[in-house]
C-alpha cells in the first residue's frame, strides 16, 4: 500500500474532494468501496425506514393497503 498525495483546491467541498478521490481509485480499490457504500447506503435506508414507521409517516400507506386487502383487491405473490 501506498500514500497518495493530492494537492487540493481550498475552494473544493468534501463531496468534490471524494468525486476525486474515487475516480482516482484502483479497479480493486473500486470494488471494494461499491461493497462498502451498499452496505452502508442499505443500512442508512433501514434506518430511515425505521424512524419513519416510527413515527408514524407510514400508516396512512399500510391502512390503505390493508384496506385493499380486506376488500379483495389484491392478489396472491
């Protein structure tokens, strides 16, 4: 492994500097970050799923499926 030293703007924002760092990266290092952002892109959705249920953002969408249910206008997966 080696260090990689980059000069960088000061006008460059952290999203910028990670464009850069990223397209920078070797075709394993690449791999190896998409692995990493999935996971951690999933888990971020989990949580805001989550926290949504939680407070109750999602019952509006449940009870109306339920009620389409009851109703019979679903079918079978």
């Amino acid at each position: 492994m080696y260090i990689r030293r980059v000069s960088i703007p000061v006008h460059m924002t952290k999203v910028e500097m990670l464009e850069r760092e990223i397209a920078e990266l070797a075709p394993e290092e690449l791999a190896i970050f998409r692995e990493w952002f999935a996971a951690f892109d999933a888990k971020a959705w989990d949580r805001q799923l989550e926290a949504d249920a939680d407070a109750g953002k999602l019952n509006a969408v449940a009870e109306s499926a339920l009620s389409e249910y009851r109703a019979g206008k679903t079918r079978p997966l």
